[in-house]
C-alpha cells in the first residue's frame, strides 16, 4: 500500500480554510468540492498510461499520453460527508459510474480513545463493475478505520483491478490498521494528523465534516 500525502501549498491552504472554525457552511462545502477535484487529478497522475501518436492538424505526428483508465472508475460515495468531495472528483472522472453506503458510527465519549467504533449501515447500492475497473473509495475523515474497514470488506470482494482511498484527513493509527488488513490499498490525503480523542474524533481535526457541510 502506498499513502501519498497531498501536502503541496494549494491543498493546505484548503485544509487551513476547512480546519479553521470560522469558516461556514458554504465555504466549507465549496473547500471539500474543490479537494476532491484536485484529490482526483492527482489520483489521475497515478493511473496507468500509454504512450501514444496523434497526428496534429499541421499533419506532423506527436507523442502523447492516453489514461486508460479515466473511464474505468467507480467512485463510493460514503454518505454523508462525502458527498461534496465525490462532486469534486467527479469533475476529474466525469464518466465515473458511482455507488454509495449510507454509513454511521455509534457515538460515545469513553475513558480512552477508542480503536474500534460501531458502525451501522443502513443502505448501500453499489453498480457493477468489471476486472477492469478501480474502485475509489471517499470519505473526508478516516479516524478509527471502523467505517473504512467495514466498506473495504464489501468492495474487495467486487475484485476491482485497484482499489483508492481518497480521504482529507486521516489518522496514523486508520492508516495503519487499513495497512495491515488491506497491504495493496493506496490512501490519497491532504493530512495524516496525530491523535484520536476520547469521541472518536480526529485531533486536530476539522470537526464533523458532515455536519460541517450540510448543518
Ligand atoms: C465520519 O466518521 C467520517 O465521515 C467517516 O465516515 C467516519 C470516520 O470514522 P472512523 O470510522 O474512521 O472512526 O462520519
């Protein structure tokens, strides 16, 4: 598994923006739109490609680039925090077919932080997909993994030809528990951050990104 970390000035600035408390709905709502768009486009950068010959309208022949798989994409739509993340990838996949799991944790404070969350699933349609086809998997916030995990679980055995996380942030300790089970997972994120409160909540974090995002 790889985890390649976006952290180049355009995707912290806006992390910075939806980290900060200050910033409102809209605003929040349009930052996750714009990360999931330039998430995408480095996610492309990662896809297989061939090398190719077009012919110019000058009839002179040049060498070029062709993304097989732009066309070959699925996208799961973790609801609800998701949802303005996919918007923006779909701008880079704009032929991406898409599923979504309607997912929630069972929230509690506890004496420690918690390494393991309930997760209840209440829908989940996902279309079919070939061999062929690279499963992207969003969520903004990978915390304890608990969620992650469970919809790792039922999209590997779709069998897709490579499976992505595009997340914002993630936690050390979801990284590594999605390492050990999933070795062949890449994680795309704007941010590794350090700790996990006793809420099950990302520290620093951004708060509730779907609360953030829809009240
Ligand atoms: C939030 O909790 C996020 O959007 C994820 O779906 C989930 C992450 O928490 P965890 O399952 O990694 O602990 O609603």
């Amino acid at each position: 598994m790889a985890v390649f970390l976006l952290d180049k000035p355009l995707f912290l600035h806006i992390l910075t923006q939806l980290r900060d408390i200050k910033t409102d709905q809209i605003m929040f709502r349009k930052g996750m739109v714009r990360l999931g768009r330039l998430i995408g486009y480095e996610i492309a950068n990662h896809l297989d490609f061939d090398i190719v010959k077009v012919v110019t309208p000058l009839g002179v022949e040049a060498k070029g680039v062709v993304i097989k798989d732009l066309d070959n994409i699925m996208i799961v739509n973790v609801l609800r925090a998701a949802t303005p993340l996919v918007e923006g990838l779909l701008k880079a996949f704009p032929a991406a077919k898409q599923g979504v799991v309607a997912a929630s944790r069972r929230e509690m404070e506890s004496s420690s932080p918690p390494t393991e969350m309930e997760v209840e699933i209440t829908y989940m349609k996902i279309p079919k997909i070939s061999k062929n086809d690279i499963a992207i998997i969003a969520d903004p916030m990978i915390a304890t993994a608990s969620t992650m995990m469970r919809i790792l679980g039922m999209v590997s055995q779709l069998q897709p030809k490579r499976i992505i996380i595009a997340s914002v942030i993630a936690s050390e300790y979801g990284i590594t528990k999605i390492r050990n089970k999933y070795p062949d997972v890449d994680i795309f994120t704007v941010s590794i951050d350090p700790e996990i409160n006793n809420r099950g909540y990302i520290v620093p974090g951004l708060g509730d990104a779907g609360d953030r995002s829809f009240g």
